[in-house]
C-alpha cells in the first residue's frame, strides 16, 4: 500500500521541507506542520508552485496538477479568451504555457508544445486552441507521458515491419524521430493494423510501472478501427470521456465550465471587493468610486520553502510581464 500510494515519496518532501524551514516550524511545532502538510496532500493544493520534478513525481501529483490548472483558469476557457471578439475560448500554446508557469514556474515548453500538436496536428506552435481542446489534450500527454513515449516506440517499430516484443524503454532520439514524423490520416493506408497495435499496447500496460490508459478502454477504441497512425491515437485518447473519467482528474466535456463551490468563492471575492469600491474615496473627476490601495499580507505556507516562495514569486512575476507583452 505504501509503494502504491508514494506514501515514502511524501514523507521524503515533507522532512525536507521540515529541516528547510525549522525556525518558522517551531514556533507553532511539528505536530501542525504533518497534519497541515498531508492535508494539502489529500486537498491536492501541495503541487502549488512546486519545481516541476515534484508535480510530475506521482499520479496523484500530476492529478491535482491537472485539477488545480482546471480551476484557475477555466474562465479563460468561459469567458472567451485572448480574441474573444474575433472566436471563442481562443489562445496559443505560448500563452498556455503561461498559464502553466503561473502554477509550476520551471514547467516545461516540451510537454507544451505535444499537448498543442495533438490538437493541431502539425508543428503550427502559433495556431489558436480553445481551452477544452488543449486541456484534454493536456492531460493525456502529461499524465501518461512515460506510456506515450513507449507507445512512440512501439508505432515506430510496427512501422518498420517489427513485431516489438521486448520491454520499450523510451529514450529522447526515439521521441524526437517520432516527432519528425508528421501524421497524414488523409491515405486510408496510413498507420499500422490497429489489431496489432493494441496488442503490443496491451502487452506494454501490463509490463508497464507507469501509468496507463485501461486496457478495456484501449481495446474498445482500437477494435473501431482497421488502423490506426500514432497522433490518431492520441486524439482518440483525449477525446474517450470514458478514460477522462477513469483517471478522475478533470469533469466530463460538458461540464468543463461548472465549478459550483469555485463560483462561490468567486462570488464572494467580487463581494467584497465591490463593497471596499463603494466604500473608497471619490476619484478626482468626482463621478465614480475607486477602491482603495492596500497592500494584502502575504500568508506563506508552513510546508514551502521559503527560498522557493521568493524564486517562484520572482519567476511567476516573469511569466506575467511575458504574457502581456504578447497582448500588446
């Protein structure tokens, strides 16, 4: 159970953030620091402005990763994004990759840029995505990215008229020569038999310590089709509302847009903040009411390093200045 759940993995971090920040620990102990500490674990908020290496360490990082993206930015997607005035929820991957930075500052371009290909399904970086489509195509590449690069391997093999039976070790020349490889569905011939290609898939999930799509859902997807090309597959994994589900991080499609108990909190922020503007004094033009400037305290949380909070604050600053240069 214990391997299953990471749970050394937690204890790890937690004793490092531990020693990192005793002083601040020990004016309110120990005791508070683990209960707050695995509470932000089961809450999913511990990834929040984590190096990279830490969010994708377990499944249940890389959920709450997912979820926490979700969340905070969904009214992008909502309210129409960058060219809401040209077409809807619209943005590239640069800006989404903005965004992810926002929550994981060294998080990287690479996983970006695959997330955008299985929407575009070329090397058009600077083409526009709705947020539906990258966040579901998002998630597929950065949850199972282990599986999709063996899966780049085994594709490449069948290819090549291999019958791959041995283990598949992705390596970072596979992955680049599979990028190269741009995917034409347009020839009904293109692809591998889709029959052996999930042979070789069920193989894989079995012998597999990552993370991987069910075999059940792999199959049914696969046994629709005569063959199958490698990014046809990646689309049909984001898209299975029955694999979204499976892996229990984001709502089905159709609900991407709902999030009562976040619309709440929203609610209540705009509350207040429109109860401190009518409460401010008078602009100079003595028509409208202006909210007053206040400098809010930070509250730093006992379980991060406090070196990481002044890196990560500097570097989101960074990502923001970025964003909006390119708005201009």
């Amino acid at each position: 159970f214990a391997a299953q759940r990471h749970v050394l993995t937690y204890m790890e971090d937690a004793v490092s953030q531990l020693l990192e920040n005793r002083e601040d620990i020990s004016q309110y102990g120990i005791a508070r620091f683990f209960t707050e500490y695995f509470n932000s674990v089961r809450q999913g908020t511990h990834i929040l402005f984590r190096e990279f290496s830490f969010v994708q360490a377990t499944p249940h990082n890389r959920a709450s990763f997912l979820r926490t993206f979700w969340r905070c930015f969904r009214t992008v997607g909502k309210n129409g994004g960058k060219y809401s005035s040209i077409c809807w929820y619209l943005l590239t991957a640069q800006e989404y990759h903005c965004l992810l930075q926002l929550l994981c500052p060294d998080f990287p371009m690479e996983l970006t840029q695959k997330a955008a290909r299985i929407v575009l399904m070329d090397d058009a970086m600077d083409c526009l995505m709705s947020f539906s489509d990258f966040l579901f195509a998002f998630q597929i590449q950065f949850y199972y990215s282990e599986f999709l690069e063996s899966v780049a391997v085994i594709y490449q093999d069948l290819l090549a008229g291999k019958n791959p039976n041995t283990v598949i070790v992705p390596t970072l020349s596979s992955a680049q020569h599979r990028q190269r490889q741009p995917p034409n569905d347009c020839n009904p011939l293109e692809g591998v038999e889709a029959s052996l290609f999930y042979q070789c898939l069920e193989s894989l999930c079995d012998r597999s310590k990552y993370s991987c799509p069910p075999s059940a859902l792999v199959k049914e997807m696969l046994t629709n089709a005569q063959r199958m090309t490698f990014y046809g597959f990646l689309v049909a994994l984001a898209k299975d509302q029955g694999i979204n589900r499976a892996l229990g991080a984001l709502p089905d499609k159709d609900d991407l847009f709902l999030d009562p108990v976040m619309d709440q909190e929203l609610e209540k922020l705009v509350a207040q903040v429109s109860g401190l503007s009518l409460s401010g004094p008078p602009s100079s033009s003595g028509d409208t009411a202006t909210m007053p400037v206040r400098n809010s305290p930070r509250i730093n949380s006992p379980w991060k390093p406090l070196h990481h909070r002044r890196k990560m604050d500097a570097e989101s600053e960074g990502s923001n200045e970025e964003t909006d240069s390119s708005e201009n």
